[in-house]
C-alpha cells in the first residue's frame, strides 16, 4: 500500500484518500476511530493509535500497543521539556521514528493547548510532509 502523495513503486503517484465526513458524528472517540481508519488507509500502516500526551489510549490499536502508548506519553513529556528549554518560540509539535523496519513512528501535534499522538507502524517512515497531513488530518476530530 502507499503513502499519502508519494509515489507508489508502479511510478504513478496515490493521492490520499477523502478525510471522512465527521459533521453528523457526534461521539468524540467515534470521530477518533474514523480519523485512524483514514490514517491507516492513507498510509498502509500494519497498526496506527491516537494518545494524549500523558500516554492514555483515544483510538487505534490500543489493545496491542499498551507499551507503546505508554513509552508513546514518556517521548512527549521530555519533548515538552525540551522545547521549553530553547530559546525562542517553539512549537510542542514533533515526528520521529524508530527502527530499521517496521519502523513505529511517533506524530505530536497539538489541539488547543493539549498534545496529542499518532503512532504508527509501517514499511517506512512518512515524510515530514506526510506526518504534517496526519497532524492536520487529526485536529479534525475534536
């Protein structure tokens, strides 16, 4: 499966699938498990999970990921920390990923003044401009 707009190995490149309409879907965790189907539609992710930024479950793959999740809530504290201590204006909002394939990779972004977090499992990172259409994606489900 492909990755949001990049280029699929037959050459032709994927747009992204339609975010899905939320605007009749009144319970928050519903539109939460409706935005990590369209991540893992949009992304070909084996495992995708939504998290608050203490590590607590919203959405996903929570049942299999505990650890994650967990571990997931640890990353943004010390993310927060960190960019609390540079100088200037920052932004708590970040992506990493780990490992060498699968890779799980870790997308911060903010709703308000809360963070939140996307983690995913995949073939292959998302671009930094990929993990800027998750975040975006996700703000739609508050």
């Amino acid at each position: 499966a492909s990755q949001l707009d990049e280029p699929i190995t037959e050459g032709a490149p994927r747009r992204p699938p339609k975010l899905p309409d939320l605007s009749s879907v009144v319970s928050p965790v519903l539109r939460c498990e409706k935005i990590v189907e369209w991540i893992l539609d949009a992304t070909g992710a084996a495992e995708v999970f939504l998290a608050d930024s203490a590590g607590l479950p919203l959405a996903g793959a929570v049942a299999d990921a505990e650890a994650r999740i967990a571990s997931a809530g640890m990353v943004a504290t010390a993310v927060a920390q960190l960019a609390a201590a540079l100088p200037g204006s920052t932004s708590p909002i970040f992506e990493m990923h780990v490992g060498e394939g699968p890779f799980f990779q870790l997308i911060g972004f903010a709703v308000g003044s809360s963070l939140y977090l996307v983690g995913l499992t995949l073939t292959r990172p998302l671009s930094p401009r990929q993990a800027h259409a998750i975040r975006l994606a996700c703000r739609r489900w508050r």
